[in-house]
C-alpha cells in the first residue's frame, strides 16, 4: 500500500484539525491526564538571562507528497548550508507550488512570554541573541520539534513539557535560533546562566514505588547538566530514605550535554512508613564532595495495591518504568498475566488505574518507554517485550494463561503485537483500535475527500489541493525498498497470524478519533476466515467513554477460558513475519532468514498424517521435533521428503530450490540474532562514538551528531546512550555491545577497528561502494553491517564524505516511529531540498552479510 503524491502531508493536516476533538476525549475518564505531565515553568538550574520576545515566522504549508524517511525542508537546508544566511521581516523565502509568496513575518510573545498562534501550525520561527562575551548558558525552548543553534541540531520539546535544556556555549556576537514549530501552534524560548558546571535537574524523574513486602534496591532515573567542555567522570550518586544510604556511579558525561543517569535506592520494609517519602539525591565528584543535592518526594506502598515498577532496559542501559494493577488475590500462584498498552498521551500508571483488581490475575502497563512513545512498534515493541519478560519473572504465572490488551494506540498495538508475537498470548482485546497506521492515515484522508467543498475551504483545502490529493502515483524502485523495510510493520500481511488466539473486538459505536468503521473492516477480515473472534460496539460510546473502555468484564471473561496451547497439542498452524529480526518463530518453527530480506515470509505445517511443511520466501528454517512427543521419522517441506530424528532440533535449509537438512547457522550471517534494518543498531545496549581526528569542523560537527541522536533518544524514549570518543573506545571494553560510529575512515581512528572488513569503506571525498567509487564531498550515508568480533552485536555508520554530506546526513528520522530504513542508504546534498529523489542507493546485505548476494537499487 502506498500514499498518493502528497497524502502525508494531508493526513498530517488533518491529524492536527481533529486534534482539538480528540484532547477533549481525552481529558474525560481517570485513565487519561492531558500527556500526563504540567508544563515546567520555574527555572531551577540557575538565573534567567534573557526571554525570546520577538522573531521572525515562516510558514511553508506544504501539501505536496512528502517521504516520512527523507522529508524535504528547505528551510533547514537553506541554514545549514548557508552559515550567513538571516532573514528579515517580509523577505521573501520562496514561492510555493500554488504560486504564494512564502514571507517571514515578524512575530512577539503573549503574556506568557510564549509566541502562541494559531498561524504557527507548519511554521518555523528564527530567533536571534546577540552575546557581548563568548558565555555558556543553557537554551530552553518548548513546542518545538527541532532546532539549529548557530549551525548544529539539536532535538526539540515536540509535547510542550519545558523539559529540554541544552548546554552551549554562546559566539560573540550574533547566535541564530531557528525552530521548526511542533504539534502545538506555540513556541517558549529562554536562555538561563546555569548555576553550576555541573549540577541535577529535576525536569523528567524515572522512580519506583517502594514496596514494603521486597527487600530488595530499586532503580531511579535523574537529568544530570553538564555546562563545562570537560568531560564529567567518575561521579556517583547517593541516595538516602529513612537513613538508608545506597551509592551509585554514573557514567561519564560528555562536555556540553545533559544525561539521564541511573540511581539505587534502598528497601523500606515497615508498613508503618507507607505513604509519601523524602528521597535524598546527593552527586559527588570523585573526591567524595558533593556538588548538588536534590530531596524528592517517593511512594512507600504495599505491592498489594496499584504501583509503579523499574527496570533496566537491554536496548540502552536506561532506566524504564511500568504499572501494575495486582491481583485481588495475595497468595495466587501460576495465574494469569494482562498486559495492557495504552494509548497515545496516557502514562502506564493511568492506564494501570482503569483496571479492578483481577482475582484470578496481574495486570501489567509498559510505558512504550514515552506516554507517546513509538505506538508499540520500533523500541515501544521493545519495550512491551522486556517487561513482559520481567513480569513473567516476578509473579511467575501459569504460561498458557497470557493475553493482551489495550486502548486507542494500546488498540493498535494490541493488533500489532498479536500479530508480530502470536504463540505469546492465548488471547487478545483490542480496544479502539487500529490494526496499521497506514490504514488508520487512509481512513481519515477518506474521511475528508468525502466532506462538502465548503467544509474543506475552511480547512484550507481547495480544488486545485484536492487535485493534487488524488493524484497517484508509480513509486520508485528505490522507494519501493525503503518501503519495503517497513514490512515488519504492516500488520494485515500478518492478519492470519491470529488463528494463534481469540481476539475480542470491543469499539465504540460513535467513535470519531478512531473511526469505528475501522474496527467494522477487521470485523469483515477475520469473518472471512477466523473462527474465535467476537465483536461488540458500546452503545453511543465515543473514543473514551469511562474505564470500562478497557475494564470490561466481557472482555477478561473472553479471555479466562482461553489458553496457549502446548506444542504437542499443535496439530496445525501458520506464522508469517516481516523480518526474522522482529519476530522468527512460533511454538517449535522458527525462520531464520529469508529469501528476499523484508518481504513477508511464511510457514503452513500440519502434522494430522505426516509432517507437511509449506513454505514461502523462506531459506533457512528450524524445526525442534523434541517437543512434538512423535515417532514420525519424515517431514515434507514443500516438494522435498527428509528423513529426520524426532528428539531434535533439525535445521533445513534451501538449496537450488531443494531443501536440505543442514547444520545450525553460522552466528555471522544474518538471523533473528542479527538480521539488519538500520534501525536495528539502536538496540543491544549501543554506544556512540564519534570522530575526533578530522578537522576543527568535522569534529564539531560529529560530536554534535552523536549528541544530537542521544538527545533524540533520551526525550522520545526515556533513554540514555553512552557516548565515546573513537581514541577511548575499544573491543573489550565494550565487547558485544552494539556501536553507531560518527564519522568515516579518514577522521573516526575507531572505523578500522570495526568496519576495516566492511564491503563499504567511506573517507574524505570518497565512497567505496564493495569496488565502485564516488567522489566528491556532497554524500552522506547510513548503513549497518555485523561486528566481527561478536555473534550478536552489530555496528550502526552515520557517515559522510565532507561538510555538504555531513549537513545532508543531519536529519535522525531513523529515531522516529513508522519511518523505513533499509540496510543501507547512500544520498546527497539535495536530500534536504529535493527528498527521497536525491537518494542515490538503497538496499539490503545477503543472508551472508555481503553486496553481491544483497538486494539494492540504484538511480
């Protein structure tokens, strides 16, 4: 499925139209706080030095066809690759496809000291400081979703917390803000003197509760700033509760950053002290001084009664949290275990509060490591993944008795997950869901080339724009292979992956934030073939119409006579995935690589006479016969008849369209350990490490970088990403973890140790692309490619040939949900003004890790 020439830019308009409807649903029930967060005023890091009250605004609404990976932005382009550019009021910009001259136009703040307008929607606002002395000072901006400060990037504060602050050190002179205008048509900006090089904030706190029946320490999460160019090593935190003290070190911080560290705290084991706690914070330098303290306030509770939980998380080492509503039931064992996801804007803790203890149950609420998060794909996956595990650890429930739920975005990722991870869950309810964000963006272009000609004026909406909407067009074929690495994503190529379990379907009736005709289409899906669902639309129900919009008995009736089935007991069934590196098996089949990378691939096996394995876009396949309790001693897989041992693991493998049984796999090919996608190298607790050996612009430039995506990583995923100069990293020190290199050949002294054997080697005016070379300084690339010293790490290359490469590659779309990045994507300097055109490669390695089995496309 792929969008007309500018539906994304239409759906975008119209997703913030209907906004104003779905806050006002969201703000009714207790499951829901408006994104969960008050806004951050009071500055407590140091002194105000100066509010941004004028500037100047350039809106540049743009209904053309836009690529979610590669986007065009012209105005971005134009600062970055012309460092003296500044604008003043009533220049012209440009002029837009409908023959409008694009102006800057002078703006001022409000009584708030805020620039709120609603003309600020697809805008972008430059702000200008001019500086007597070369001075460091902390930026804080809010209702942005990017900035460029004097040149470089720097994420933005898209949901209007006021959490963001960035240390910098400010020219001489003129310094240049320019912020493109997030999801709110309002933007704050304040510089602040920071009250110490190095001190908290306590802007975004991860904590725990306190349970009084565990003995055990916790985990926190806190911002550190550093505002000094030295490194901040060798600190630790200490905390103390009730006089329990516990110590922490942190790890370094790099010059000019902020980082979100991990604390312990200790057990409080006296229910006399159940209730709110003074939690002491004191950072320390490695003489023992401290240098800041914080005291925060902490819930002491019973772990009978709704609480928060912490963890660490495997993809970055941070600090995650999720909530529990617990059984009624203090001494059930083996029973059942509810994951519910919630939806966009709801924190884990509300959507835990809209349940009623469980007497047969635990209920568990991840994160999806952001109120807004990832809607349950990319890293939200991951994140729904690990504390599910970590939930199965602690209240240890009966197996067979898992199932899955969730509401609005928790909808989809109820359908979502289903699918992706169908043998993990007995049953499933998705709640106001949609199954595929590009169905649910269909549904409202739909919506509105349906509305009367009047009402689309008023949305901006002319025939000449309506025109455009319904234009289609041919993708490329390099387009087709950045779409294709989106597979894993396409929920309906996996729809009869939910033969696995019951599913109920419960929608309100007049549900206008996620049409209810949604959920009608996927009624009619699954009537086609699936036996075991049931669906039900609340009577005049809205989007949210009070907790039993997810607590409802009909539906955790549904799911207590259902379970998983045992593997012996599986006589037959189908699976289908994306990517083996998503998601590669079910009950006792797994896939582990595929014939044609990202396309959907499949098993059909029954076992009722003999074994019979049908396959498709499948290479490798791996069969655990000892779970089976069979005496057979054949499989037919496709047309080829085997004869294997039934107490085993068997691997099959194809060769020249006949399959054979093969040894396991090497580790160093591709594999559900290791099977690629770009975005796949932000995972395994991954390292930064950026150049250090160019020039006085490339080392700047890729320290920046590094520090840009880790900004990006802590405020869209709660992370926290260590970074490393190339002359400190080595193997061993960061031996089987995955590595994102800034930088190419010529200036990262880390590429030989990692990428030395890479069929693409990248230096200083040249790409060496397995044996063809380009030259010139205008290219940028990503790619991810295996570490050869491990079995299961990979390395992630954000790289470029020189400076117009380097502002090419500028952009971290890679971090952002539903955008699409295939093994490798090689593009130039016109990436930013021209989008996806200007991409020059793209494509995926061979099962084998190489080019010349890989599948690319070149323009």
């Amino acid at each position: 499925m792929y969008l007309t020439k500018i539906k994304i830019k239409g759906i975008l308009l119209f997703l913030l139209i209907t906004f104003s409807a779905l806050q006002a649903q969201q703000r009714t029930g207790n499951i829901v706080e408006y994104f969960g967060k008050e806004k951050v005023n009071d500055i407590k890091e140091g002194k105000l030095l100066h509010v941004f009250k004028t500037g100047l605004a350039l809106k540049i609404q743009n209904f053309r066809f836009n690529s979610s990976s590669f986007p065009k932005d012209p105005v971005f382009s134009k600062f970055l690759m012309q460092s003296d550019y500044k604008p003043k009021s009533n220049d012209v910009f440009d002029i837009d496809f409908l023959g409008n001259e694009l102006k800057w136009k002078a703006i001022t703040t409000d009584t708030t000291n805020s620039f709120n307008d609603r003309n600020l929607r697809s805008s972008y606002v430059y702000l200008s400081y001019h500086s007597n002395n070369e001075e460091t000072v902390l930026f804080e901006a809010s209702g942005h979703s990017l900035v460029l400060i004097n040149g470089l990037p720097h994420e933005g504060d898209h949901y209007d917390f006021g959490w963001n602050l960035i240390p910098l050190k400010l020219k001489k002179g003129l310094n240049k803000f320019i912020l493109k205008v997030g999801r709110f048509p309002r933007i704050r900006a304040r510089l602040i003197a920071p009250q110490a090089k190095t001190e908290f904030t306590t802007r975004d706190l991860t904590l725990p509760d306190v349970l009084v029946e565990e003995n055990k320490t916790y985990l926190g999460a806190i911002r550190v700033i550093n505002a000094s160019e030295d490194w901040i090593k060798n600190h630790v935190i200490t905390s103390n509760i009730n006089g329990e003290v516990v110590t922490q070190e942190i790890p370094s911080i790099p010059p000019l950053s902020v980082q979100k560290v991990p604390f312990k705290i200790a057990s409080v084991i006296d229910d006399a002290k159940l209730g709110n706690a003074d939690l002491q914070l004191s950072l320390n330098n490695k003489k023992g001084t401290s240098i800041d303290s914080k005291t925060i306030q902490i819930q002491i509770k019973s772990k009978h009664k709704h609480h928060k939980r912490t963890l660490k998380s495997n993809i970055d080492g941070s600090i995650q949290y999720y909530s529990v509503a617990p059984s009624s039931n203090k001494t059930l064992s083996e029973g059942a275990l509810f994951l519910s996801v919630h939806g966009a804007s709801v924190e884990a803790v509300n959507q835990a509060n809209a349940y009623k203890k469980k007497d047969w149950g635990n209920l568990i609420a991840p994160t999806n490591r952001r109120p807004f998060g990832f809607a349950w794909e990319d890293w939200g996956r991951l994140d729904a993944l690990e504390v599910l595990a970590e939930a199965k650890n602690i209240y240890k429930p009966d197996s067979k008795k898992i199932y899955l739920t969730g509401h609005s975005m928790g909808g989809h990722g109820t359908w979502y997950l289903g699918a992706t991870y169908p043998d993990y869950f007995a049953a499933i309810a998705p709640c106001a869901g949609y199954p595929d964000l590009l169905l649910y963006r269909d549904g409202f272009i739909n919506r509105m080339l349906k509305m009367p000609e009047e009402q689309l004026k008023r949305f901006g909406i002319t025939p000449k724009i309506l025109e455009l909407m319904t234009t289609k067009r041919v993708p490329t074929a390099i387009e087709n292979i950045i779409h294709r690495a989106g597979t894993p994503s396409r929920t309906l190529q996996l729809i009869r992956n939910y033969l696995h379990h019951g599913i109920y379907v419960l929608h309100g009736e007049v549900d206008n934030v996620v049409p209810t005709s949604i959920a009608r289409d996927m009624r009619e899906r699954l009537g086609k073939f699936h036996s075991d669902f049931t669906y039900y639309e609340y009577p005049d129900g809205t989007h949210w119409y009070g907790n039993h919009s997810v607590d409802w008995d009909p539906i955790f009736n549904f799911f207590k006579q259902r379970t998983i089935k045992e593997d012996k007991d599986v006589k037959n069934y189908e699976f289908f995935t994306g990517s083996p590196g998503v998601s590669s098996s079910s009950h006792f089949i797994t896939i582990h690589q595929q014939e044609v990378p990202f396309n959907t691939s499949s098993f059909k096996f029954s076992k009722e006479n003999d074994y019979k394995l049908k396959t498709e876009n499948v290479a490798l396949i791996e069969v655990d016969f000892s779970t089976l309790n069979d005496s057979k001693k054949t499989i037919e897989i496709d047309d080829t008849q085997l004869e294997i041992q039934n107490d085993k693991k068997v691997f099959f493998k194809k060769v020249n369209k006949k399959w054979q049984i093969t040894p396991p796999p090497n580790l160093k090919e591709k594999g559900p350990h290791r099977n690629g996608g770009f975005k796949d190298a932000f995972n395994n607790n991954v390292v930064f490490v950026y150049a250090t050996k160019g020039n006085k612009t490339e080392n700047e430039w890729y320290y920046n970088r590094a520090r840009f995506d880790a900004e990006t990583f802590w405020y869209r995923a709660n992370g926290h990403i260590e970074i490393v100069k190339d002359v400190n990293f080595s193997l061993k020190k960061y031996e089987d973890r995955n590595v994102v290199v800034y930088g190419n050949k010529d200036n990262n002294a880390a590429w030989n140790l990692l990428l030395k054997e890479s069929p693409i080697q990248v230096r200083n005016n040249q790409i060496n692309f397995n044996g063809k070379l380009l030259s010139g300084n205008q290219w940028g690339m990503y790619f991810i490619t295996p570490r050869k010293d491990s079995k299961k790490a990979s390395v992630g290359i954000v790289t470029a040939t020189g400076e117009k490469g380097m502002k090419a590659a500028y952009m971290n779309h890679y971090l952002v949900n539903g955008t699409t990045f295939p093994d490798v994507l090689l593009f130039n300097d016109e990436v930013l003004l021209n989008g996806m055109p200007a991409v020059k490669c793209a494509g995926f390695f061979g099962n084998d890790w190489s080019v010349e089995t890989g599948d690319f496309e070149w323009k």
